[in-house]
C-alpha cells in the first residue's frame, strides 16, 4: 500500500494522474494554484507528457480543456472561485455540450476571504450550470473522487465540478494511492454534432440536460460519498457538506445524532427527505454559502432547518470547530485570549519589491493632482494601497484597472491612471487597453513587469517577454510605450517619464521593468 | 498518542520547514497526520500559522480548536502570542525571542517577554543567538524546533531523518547545518526547563 503525504490540491493533482488524465489547464489563483504545480512537476506526468502548462486566463483554460476533451481524452482545468466568473461563459455553454473525454472543473473557494476580493460559493455555479459536482471531505477523498468523477462525466457526457475550499486545498494527510489506469485513445465525438451550439441543437441539448437531471439525482442516492449514517436521539439531524463533516466529528468521540455526509450532488432526494421525516430539527453545517440550508428551507422558511440563514451559524465566513460546536449547543471549551499587546501583522511588499519603487515614483509625479486617481488590480501590488506606500485607490477584478481608467476618464476625470501586473495585464488587460487605444483615451497604464505570477507564488506569466510588442500590436503609439527600471538611484528620471505620459493626451503604457525579488533570488542559485 | 500543534511565524520565516519534519517524523513512525497551512496573501511579511495534528487515531479537523493545542511552536515572539486561544491549559509555549519587526506598532519588547514568561509552562530562547554561534545562521527555525522536539512524543533519530530527507536534495552541508541547530536547541530546553 503506497500512502503519500498530499495537500488536498496535490492529491486532486494525483487522483486525476493515476485516473487517466491527459491534459491539465488553469490560471494561478489561491487556494487553486498547487491542483497544476504538482502536476507540472510529478515526474509520471513528465513520463507520460501529461499537457500541464499556465493557460493565459481561466476562459482560456476551460476551453482548451473542452478541446482535450473534444478528441476523446480526460481533462481538468483548475481556477479559484472568482476564476470561474472569468471562465463562466464557456463553462455554463460546456453543460449544453458536454464532454466526450471526461472533464473535471475543479474550483476551490475562500470562504473568509484569505486571500480572495469575494467568498462565492462554486457550488452555486454547479446548480446553476445542471452539472454534477463533487464536494471532498478530507485529503483521501480529494484524490479518490476524480476516478468517479470521470467517469460521472463520460457516463453523461457531461463535465463535473470538484469544489474545494481553502482549508482541505492547503492541509496535508498522508493519502493511500491506488492502480494507475490508462489514458483514453483519441477519439471524436460519436454523435456529430455534440459540440455545435446552433440554437436549433442547444434547444435539444438543453433539454437533453433537464432529462438527465433525475439519473444524476440516482448517482448520488448510491454514490460512496453521500453517507447516512444512523444515530439513536432524532431530536436533531445534522446534514454536513464537505469539510464541514470533519468540524462536527471533532466534537464527538460518538454523535448521537442522524448524519447525512454529503460529498457528491445534485443532492441525493430520499436521503435528503429521510433526515427531514426522521428528525424533529434539521441543523446543516456547509462551508460557504447556504445553498443546501436555502434549498430546503424554502423563501418562506422552515422553522425546523437551522445554520447560517437563522444564525445558528455565522452568515458568512469559514467554518471551524468551534463554530460547529457552538451550533451544536455544546459547552464552550478552555480558552484564554489574546493578550492585549499583540498587534495585527499584514501582508506588506516584500524589502526590495520593485512595485515599491514603482509606486514611489508615482505618487510624487501624482502630487499636484491629489488623491483618488489610480485604479489597480490584482496582485502583489494591490498591497500598494496599505501604508507606507499609499499609492493606489482601486482593486475590483483582474483588468478592471485599465477599463475603469477609461470610464473615469471618459466622464472628463484628469489624469486617470491604471496599475496593473504583468500576468494580469495578460489575463484581461489586452481587451481593455484595445477600447482604450480604439476609443483615444487619456489614460497611463502602468504595467508593473516583476518577470512572473508573483502572489500565488511564482508561476511563468504567458505575456512574459512580449509586453510592449502587444501594446504596439494593440495600437498604443511606439513613443507612448516607456520603459522604466525601477530603483531608486533612477527615482528622478522615472518620476519624469510619468509626468511626461500623463501630460500626454491620448494612451500612455509605463512599463517599470525589474524581476520579482524572489525570482532574482532563485536565478542567482 | 495525541499532539496537536501550533506554527508560528511572519511569511518566509521557514514554518513550513519546520512542519515538514514533523510531519516527516510522524509518517516514517506510523502515526496519523494533518497539516493546514497558509499560502497565498498572507505569505508576504503577514502572521502566518500552520497547525499540525499527530495522533495514533484517526484525525478528523484540519484546525485545532480551542484550547487544544498541547504545544505553541513560534519563531517570532509577538507570533507567539496570537495563537494563545489554542493553547490547552498544560500545553507549552515555545519560541525565539528574536523580534521581527515589520510593523509601525510593534509593542513595547520587555512588556512583550514579561507576557511570555508569564505562562508557566515556557521556553523562550534566542534562537538567532544560536543558530549564528553555531555557525548555521539561517538555520533558526531548526533551533526553535530542537528546542520543541523534547514535547513531541516523536524519536529525536526520526526528527534528524526527517531533516535528512526534507534537505537531502540541497546538499550535506546543508543538512549538517541543520543537524547541529536542532541539536543545539534541544540542549537549551534540557538545560532550561
């Protein structure tokens, strides 16, 4: 018996691997980021050439993947929770089209919001989509679940969702690992037309999805991970999604009460209608949003569901032990607090961040304009907002910075500035900067070049080295196109050159280059 | 068999290094394990923290809760201090009292080690101090976990094998340097306990 020591993204990685999967696609983003990265360095899938590089964004990513799975091979495509807003297109279309070669859409969350702009719940997205989804409670389950699910998805001809949640994303366990099974043969579509979303076939597909609804339902009353599980006082009945199983079990040696575990939806009905004839009160422990609470306990509300609508539970944030127990009604256990002189420790940008230097320079040539004129992105420099740096005013969703710029600007706001990542100028900064050039907006884009994906831990960026030929590509002037180095001993010249593209009427890009500090590092090793 | 334990620090102090021997020690003797850890946001000079659970049964939370942890392994004072809600009421705090300070609003640091000393069950050492008289400067982390490896129920020889394997690929210096400052921090707790 062969057991490895995984977090749970590595043992989704694993468990897609030993299940036949011959192409991974995703865009960094925690906590979904080490599903590709322990792929990518698994030496099997070297062996094997299992396609396992960055895609340019998740819409990217989620289509590649219905290519692979469009000749007939296993697929999965990897994002965070917001990630799948930028893929949703093809995702929501991927339903009507389904699969051939089985896809996994694994999604992992942030409910509290570690490192996160929202806390949407994926499984929302599933529902919404009619697709099957698959929800782990621990490590082992994180890599047996992929099996089922492709087969799920081949069996249907429909991608399934593995949703994931921050803390089983990033805990380890040991994991026992089972055979490998081989790739699929290439192989197209039996029924022609499967891919082609023509209104006249997506009408059929869709209720094609609708009808299939009810056997889903069946493969979840009989998957092994919907468990009812007996318990003696009815009084209560506890329904637990996912990890939040885990939170109940840790404050029992033996629950007493009836427990329905759910790993795999839609919801399994006669388990679900069980719980609910057997049991005076119903208490539902779900991390993230209410959905299966809201599902059961209907607008008008059944007084006899608890968690987090009644406030039971907290409405928002992570689940924990604690949480659970207190739901549960049981004694509060031994614990002191924090003393009083611990004070809070933010995120800062590392001593030496380029972007420190780059926000230096902009800030004094912002100076005679006042506050409230950069909007930024998503990233390490989004931290440029904190003190001392000070610097930006915006962060909504990746390549908001460059759009945004355009309204203000378009509503007569002077200067308009945008700061945006190198990668995340890739991932949705292009299309922006192309309404921006077609429209002769004034407006200075400040792409911060640090050489890599830095906040999720060092991925290669797609753009990389390609930066100023796509801007010119796009239509942006070549002399409006400015490259910095930012360091301080060239701190005057560069708070020359933004001065002088902000006084430029028309697009400026600012591109302060100079690598991540921990990229440096490493090339230097 | 039960430890439940918990990693403190400031991002890129090497905690995880630390949890990565543990956890290597715990494997290669049997035991159960969990281990949830921080990345993303956080890991950029923020507080970070990893709990780690041990047990010869099963284990169903990846978090500890409340007052359970049996032992506070921090390489930051300040760290130290933020998980006390884990703490159980006989665990034990362990940690470097090398200050790293990254904060306007650092309190004030003989206010900070008289709190520390007031749990009675402490060890507080300058594991810096340590690491750089030994000559393995950047080896702090493995002090603070020579000075913990005493509370752990787990072999010394499967810690130093977990050491062997976790920095085997970077060479035998490396794992030398390493070696000598674990060595050097259990010598502190069996003096000063």
């Amino acid at each position: 018996m062969k057991k490895l020591l995984l977090l749970g993204n590595e043992a989704i990685g694993q468990g897609a691997l030993d299940a036949g999967l011959s192409g991974a696609y995703g865009y960094p983003g925690t906590p979904s980021t080490e599903i590709i990265e322990y792929i990518q360095r698994n030496p099997e899938a070297k062996e094997r050439d299992v396609h396992r590089t960055w895609s340019t964004n998740e819409k990217t990513a989620m289509e590649s993947a219905l290519g692979m799975s469009y000749v007939g091979k296993r697929t999965i495509v990897t994002m965070k929770h917001v990630g799948l807003n930028v893929a949703a297109d093809a995702y929501m279309n991927s339903a009507l089209t389904g699969a051939n070669g089985g896809v996994i859409v694994a999604v992992a969350d942030d409910p509290s919001m570690h490192s996160s702009q929202n806390e949407q719940d994926s499984r929302f997205y599933a529902k919404f989509a009619l697709m099957p989804a698959f929800e782990p409670s621990d490590q082992q389950e994180a890599y047996d679940m992929p099996k089922l699910a492709y087969e799920i998805s081949e069996k249907y001809h429909l991608p399934v969702m593995m949703r994931l949640t921050t803390r089983l994303a990033h805990s380890r366990a040991g994991v026992v690992i089972n055979n490998v099974l081989e790739e699929n043969i290439m192989h197209l579509p039996e029924i022609k037309d499967q891919f082609m979303l023509l209104p006249a076939f997506a009408r059929k597909k869709y209720k094609h999805l609708i009808a299939v609804q009810k056997d889903l339902e069946m493969e979840s009353e009989n998957s092994p991970f919907n468990k009812y599980i007996e318990g003696i006082d009815k009084s209560l009945g506890i329904i637990a999604c996912g990890l939040a199983y885990n939170y109940l079990m840790e404050n029992y040696d033996k629950c007493n009460y009836p427990i329905l575990k759910i790993g795999q939806y839609p919801l399994p009905r006669k388990q679900i209608q069980n719980i609910f004839n057997e049991c005076d009160e119903i208490l539902i422990l779900e991390e993230g949003m209410p959905l299966v609470e809201e599902m059961l306990k209907g607008f008008l509300g059944d007084p006899k569901i608890h968690g987090r609508l009644d406030g039971t539970l907290d409405r928002d944030g992570e689940l924990n032990p604690m949480k659970v127990r207190k739901a549960l009604g049981l004694p509060k256990l031994y614990s002191k607090d924090i003393p009083e002189l611990v004070s809070g420790r933010p995120p800062a940008l590392c001593v030496g961040c380029p972007h420190t230097d780059s926000y230096k320079a902009l800030t004094e040539a912002m100076k005679e304009y006042g506050k409230g004129h950069v909007f930024s992105d998503i990233g390490c420099y989004t931290l440029g907002y904190l003190s001392p740096h000070n610097a930006i005013d915006t962060c909504v969703d990746m390549g908001a910075s460059i759009s945004m710029a355009i309204g203000a600007s378009d509503a007569g706001f002077f200067p308009a500035i945008a700061t945006i990542g190198d990668s995340t100028f890739g991932h949705s900064g292009i299309t922006g900067l192309l309404d921006a050039v077609t429209q002769k907006s004034n407006v200075v884009i400040v792409i911060l070049d640090n050489d890599i994906t830095a906040m999720t831990g060092m991925q290669d960026s797609q753009i990389n080295g390609r930066i100023e030929q796509v801007c010119e590509g796009v239509g942006v002037e070549k002399e409006h196109i400015r490259i910095i180095n930012p360091l301080s001993r060239y701190h005057e010249e560069n708070v020359k050159v933004i001065k002088e593209e902000i006084a430029y009427n028309g697009v400026s890009v600012v591109i302060p280059r100079r690598p991540c500090i921990h990229v440096f590092a490493k090339k230097k090793r | 068999m039960k430890k439940d334990i918990i990693l403190a620090g400031v991002g890129g102090q090497g905690i995880l290094s630390i949890a990565a021997i543990i956890g290597t020690a715990a494997i290669e003797s049997g035991l159960h394990l969990k281990q949830a850890e921080v990345h993303g946001m956080s890991q950029r000079g923020g507080d970070v923290q990893s709990h780690l659970r041990i047990s010869d049964k099963p284990i169903h939370s990846d978090l500890i809760p409340n007052g359970g942890a049996d032992l506070i392994i921090s390489v930051e004072p300040m760290e130290s201090l933020r998980y006390i809600p884990y703490l159980s009421e006989n665990g034990w705090l362990i940690t470097n009292t090398k200050a790293f300070i990254n904060i306007p609003n650092y309190p004030d640091y003989d206010e900070l080690m008289k709190t520390i000393k007031s749990y009675p069950n402490h060890i507080a050492l300058d594991a810096d101090e340590i690491a750089k008289s030994i000559g393995s400067p950047r080896s702090m982390n493995m002090v603070v976990l020579g000075a913990a490896s005493i509370f752990l129920d787990l072999s010394y020889e499967k810690l130093e094998e977990g050491i062997k394997i976790i920095f085997g690929r970077k060479g035998e210096k490396i794992v030398d340097a390493n070696l000598k400052a674990i060595k050097a921090g259990k010598e502190f707790t069996e003096q000063n306990k």
